[in-house]
C-alpha cells in the first residue's frame, strides 16, 4: 500500500490529528466536503463520520467498480 499525502485529502484543521480521531470525524474533515455535503449523506446514508463514509457499501461497490476498469481515460 503506498502512503498518502494528507494535505491532499484533508482539511487543515485535520491533517495532524491521530488516524483514530480523523476516523471518528465529520466527513466535512475530508478535503471539499462542505456541512452540508455531511447533512445529505447522514439524510441519505445515515454517514456521519469519516469511517462511515469508508464502510459505505455503496461508496466500496463504486470503489471496486472502478479498480475492475481496465480501460484508460
């Protein structure tokens, strides 16, 4: 697995903080996602947190949809 720039993928406020406390987020802790991105996904999806997001099953479906592609862009 290769790392990951967290300047890249978080928040500001977020990037120093312990994986477990990133985890237990807001998902708006992720870099782009507004309050209201989280209002509509915990009215939609019942996510609250950044690992709700991640376990999404719908969210992995996608996730694995696009590793299977082997067509380029």
């Amino acid at each position: 697995m290769s790392a990951i720039d967290l300047s890249k993928v978080l928040d500001k406020a977020w990037e120093d903080k312990p994986l477990a406390d990133v985890l237990a987020a807001p998902v708006a802790a992720l870099k782009g996602v507004t309050d209201r991105d989280g209002e509509l996904l915990q009215e939609a999806f019942g996510v609250k947190t950044v690992a709700d997001l991640g376990q999404l099953k719908y969210a992995r479906w996608a996730a694995a949809l696009v590793a299977l592609n082997t067509t380029t862009k």
